[in-house]
C-alpha cells in the first residue's frame, strides 16, 4: 500500500508556532536578524565558489526601519534574496529550512556558521504583526516578488519590479490592547536596546537611522533633532578575537557593558576550545559580591551564545553553586537548540562545557592565590563563605577540589594561611591540625583552651565564620592531618601529663564532686586539668562536636 503523507492543520500549527513557542515577544526580532545574517552569510559562501562573484563585506548589511506614523517596522536585507520556489518552499511550508538545506547542501563548517535550522523563527513576526509583507529578488533571478500574509488566513505571492538583490520584510505592528502594549517595537530606543541584547555579535552591521536632540552648531543651548545613521551591533565579538590583541582594558570595558557588575573585575579567563566541543567563553572573577548573593535572590548563570545569538541569559547548568559568584559567557556552534532556542535539546555539550569551565576557573583561582596574593585575599574576602559552603556542602563531594582555595586566619602568622602553609610549617612532633572557634580573632585569641597548644609553639587557626568548623569537619583531614579542635578533650599533646591529671583529680576529689552538684546538668565532668597556665578553668568538649558547634546547633531551628 502506498504511504501517505501527514498533513498538519498549517493554521492550528501557525498559532502553536506563534502563540506558544516562544517566552518573550522581542525574540521576533532576533529571528529576522539571524535569517537575514543568514541570507548575507549565503551570498558568502556562493562567493566562495563562484568566480563572477565577489564578497566585500562592507556592502553587505541589515537595517531597520520604524516608522510609527505607518505603524510599520522593515527589516532589509542586502542578503542572497529569495526565487519564486524558495518563498513557496521556506515561507510557505512551516519548519522547512531553506538554511538547514543549503548547510547540508554545502558541507558549510567553520568560522561563519549558519543560524537557521528549524524553519519556524520567520513566522514570529505574527506575535507582533497584525501582517506581513517581503519583498524580495534572489541573486539567481531576474525577477523580484512580493510574499505578502495575514498569518493563519495563508498567503499571496505575487511578482513585482526589483532593482536589487535582497529582502525587505515589513511588518504592520498590531495596535493596542488592553494589557498588551506593541508600541515599544517601533521605539528605536526600544529597538537599539533589544539588539543589543540578543544580536549584539552578528558578523554584519545592523543599522537604523537614529533621531538625536543636539547642541545647535554656534549656540549654547539650543538643540536640533539630528538623523544619524548609526550600526548597532558590536560585530566582532571579542571572544573570538586573538588574545595577544586584547588588553586587560578590553576585557574590563567588556565585563561593565555587559553589565556583569560595577566593581573591577579581578581576574579575566578567556578560553578558546577547538575540541570535540567547540566553545569560546570569557569568565570574570569579580572583586565584590553583589548586595544579593549570599540571599536567595542570587540566581548564578553564564550567558549562553549559540553562534554570537543570545539563547539563554543564565545558564545556571554551566556554573556549580561553590562558582556561584563567576560571570561572564559561553558561545559554542556545537549545542543542539530545542525550536524555541531558549533552551537546549541534550546536555551532553553542556556538561562536556561546564567541566572545562570548572577546571579552568579553579585553575585561575589557584594562580591568583599564588601569583598575586592581596587580590586573592579580597576574592575571599567577597566568597570565601561560599568556598567554604562548597566544601562542606553536597556531603563533602567536592571537598578536594576546594581544600586548597581555602585561608585562615592563622595564630603564628598572624595572617591568612593556606592549609598548605599551615602544613608545611609543623614541627615534627605535631599530630593535628589545629583550630579554634570564636566571634573574632580578638576573643580567640584569649581562650583558655589555646594557651596550651600556643605553648607548645604550634599553629591554631581562628575560625571565626559559622561554617568554618561544618566544612573542617567534612574536610576531616588535610594531607593526612587530623584537624582538632583545641577545645577538644584529646589533644595529642599531654600524655605524660595524663597520670599526674588523674592523680590530682582523685586527690580533689571531694571538690569535684561539690562543683558537678553545683553545675548538675551544665557538664558532665569536673577534673584537673594541666592544661591551664594563666586561667584557672576551663570547657571542653569531649565528643565530636566543639562547643561552638554545639552552639550553632542548639541555635537552628528545629
Ligand atoms: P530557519 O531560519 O530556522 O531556517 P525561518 O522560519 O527563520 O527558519 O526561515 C525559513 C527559511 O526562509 C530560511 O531557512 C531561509 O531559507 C528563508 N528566509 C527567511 N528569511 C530570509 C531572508 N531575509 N533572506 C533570504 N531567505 C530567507
Ligand atoms: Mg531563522
């Protein structure tokens, strides 16, 4: 039997295509951008085989056209147009993608890539369009023909006088409902704004004839409209710019247009991967946290570029929570899009991008506290909290990879320390690692309970953040050192004492026995101690969990 085709209900599939594919209206215009990038990236390659064809880029370009007394916005193209067949095949048939052929066709990789795949983006102009006119000559015809729609009612083609290759595509923006307010996509500003965001790296200039109030030439304060044309797009992306021709001042005037943050970024990472996936990404290591991030407010994520076209705004997929605090971006040509391309089909390139990228940024982290230690020590001031979040988070899954990015507040050194250093500088006879709890350095460092440790010539560091003992504790070792607190019952560092202590408590004993009636519940030994030099008590706890630890504890709710 033969087969059948499937037909669609092309004007039940148009809605879907318009009314439910798409998140947010103003994308219609990163869609006829990119088909029109496309149609110029087209004549490019033609020029690549064709010998009476040359490609010099500076005639080639998009531009905008608002007019609102018409209500009217035209996008032009001075791209490879479109025959007869292509309009009826491209814009007639929805998800047929004259792009994904002509890829296919010609075996396009590399460098300028087609954006087109799916065959739908075209038809969001409805979603602002009440109709839609294109005009439009192909390079391999003489005629040109104007394709005109209402949306689901279908369309006209009809064939029209053309000087130029090319495409035109205008729009009837809708008037005014209610709620729904179009009036914003024939505002250049408007306009500029959106560009700026999801075309900002289309290779080719976007134009539009900007209206700009201006000092009147030979007055001091009177002011003309001035019509200007202006490119509103970049180009150029500077991730795909060589490295040695950037300056750290590129990077910085990239991180604050971009609007990352308002500080200073400390640190840049740009990465060009040629790998199995390819990707290019520029990460920023930001000086301050901004005023949300240690809220729930906070939401992490790099932008993500598919081919210099904005897809998503933050991609949290491509961060880990203990990274949290890095900006910055990822273009690849590799991620498969889902239609909407608000998101992606198989994570598989993402995940392979998100571990390159956590290297790397460790790897940058590492060179900052080692290289350049003062501005390491303003990162952490900004995140070390959530390093220390990371370590301990996750049951300590991610503990290794974050021990060495720690610091503390060291008794000796009287500074921060890496638990490195803190290594490298015990004695022989040292077993632990060892470490105190407090509010401050300041009251830490009056404790009772670190005078004998101090005594010994040994190393403490202050803990003075309330996560520090959780993650120390989910650490439990660092280079086969045991961390101890100095609070603890055991210290490793009083056995000789041990016989003498007992001693002196059994010979106390009636006192001791006094003083645990007094405090009754408040603790549950009272003996002698040699641990004490100036201070005639003090608290220690014997189990896993320090003092201050209990307090935490006791202080959470339940
Ligand atoms: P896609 O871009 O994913 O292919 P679209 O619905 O955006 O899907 O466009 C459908 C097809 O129409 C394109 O693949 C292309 O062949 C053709 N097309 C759209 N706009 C233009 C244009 N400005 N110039 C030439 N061809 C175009
Ligand atoms: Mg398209």
């Amino acid at each position: 039997m033969a087969k059948r085709k499937f037909k669609a209900e092309s004007q039940k599939l148009l809605d879907m295509v318009i009314n439910s594919i798409y998140s947010q209206r103003e994308v219609f215009l990163r869609e006829l951008i990119s088909n029109a990038s496309d149609a110029i990236d087209k004549i490019y390659y033609k020029a690549l085989t064709d010998d009476s064809l040359t490609f010099d880029q500076s005639s080639y370009y998009i531009k905008l056209i608002p007019n609102k007394d018409k209500r009217t916005l035209t996008v032009i193209d001075t791209g490879i147009g479109m025959t007869k067949e292509e309009l009826e095949n491209n814009l007639g048939v929805i998800a047929k993608s004259g792009s994904h052929t002509f890829k296919s066709e010609n075996e396009i990789k590399d460098g300028h890539d087609i954006i087109g795949q799916f065959g739908v983006g075209f038809y969001a102009a409805f979603m602002v369009a009440d109709k839609v006119t294109v005009l439009t000559k192909s390079i391999d015809s003489e005629e040109g023909y104007k394709w005109v729609s209402q949306g689901s009612d279908g369309y006209t083609i009809t064939p029209i006088e053309r000087e130029e290759v090319g495409t035109e595509i205008i729009l009837e923006i809708k008037e005014n409902e209610d709620e729904e307010n179009y009036d914003e996509f024939l505002d250049e500003f408007k306009l500029k704004q959106i560009v700026k965001k999801y075309s900002d790296f289309i290779r080719y200039p976007i134009k539009m004839d900007v209206t700009e109030s201006k000092l009147k030439e030979g007055t001091e304060d009177e002011y003309e409209d001035v019509i200007e044309e202006q490119t509103l797009n970049t180009m150029v992306p500077i991730w795909k710019k060589n490295k040695s021709e950037l300056t750290d001042e590129d990077y910085q005037n990239f991180y604050q247009e971009k609007h990352y943050g308002f500080d200073q970024p400390l640190r840049h990472i740009h990465i060009n991967v040629d790998g199995t996936v390819r990707y290019n990404a520029i990460l920023f290591i930001p000086e301050q946290a901004p005023f949300n991030y240690y809220s729930r407010e906070y939401e992490k994520g790099l932008e993500l570029y598919s081919n210099g076209v904005l897809i998503m705004e933050k991609c949290a997929d491509l961060l880990p929570d203990y990274f949290s605090f890095v900006k910055g971006m990822v273009d690849s040509e590799d991620l498969s899009l889902n239609i909407s391309r608000e998101m992606l089909q198989h994570d598989r390139q993402l995940k392979i991008i998100a571990k390159n990228i956590h290297k790397k940024i460790k790897q940058q982290l590492l060179s900052l506290l080692r290289d350049d230690r003062e501005k390491y020590e303003t990162f952490f001031k900004a995140f070390g909290q959530q390093i220390k979040f990371g370590v301990y988070s996750d049951f300590g899954q991610h503990k290794e990879e974050l021990q060495d990015l720690l610091l503390f507040y060291s008794s000796k050194e009287k500074k921060l320390v890496t638990l490195e250093e803190y290594v490298s500088h015990m004695p022989e006879d040292q077993k632990y690692i060892y470490y105190a709890s407090g509010d401050s350095n300041e009251r830490i460092e009056k404790l009772p309970q670190t005078e004998i440790v101090a005594d010994k010539g040994y190393e403490i560091l202050y803990f003075t953040d309330e996560i520090d003992e959780f993650a120390i504790k989910m650490l439990m070792k660092y280079q086969e050192k045991e961390f101890r607190s100095v609070s603890s019952g055991d210290l490793g560092i009083e056995e000789d004492n041990k016989e003498e202590e007992k001693e002196e408590t059994e010979s106390h004993n009636e006192l001791f026995k006094a003083m645990k009636e007094v405090l009754g519940d408040k603790v549950k030994d009272v003996r002698a101690s040699k641990r004490l030099k100036s201070h005639p008590v003090v608290l220690s706890a014997d189990g896993e969990i320090s003092l201050e630890m209990e307090k935490i504890i006791n202080a959470m709710p339940d």
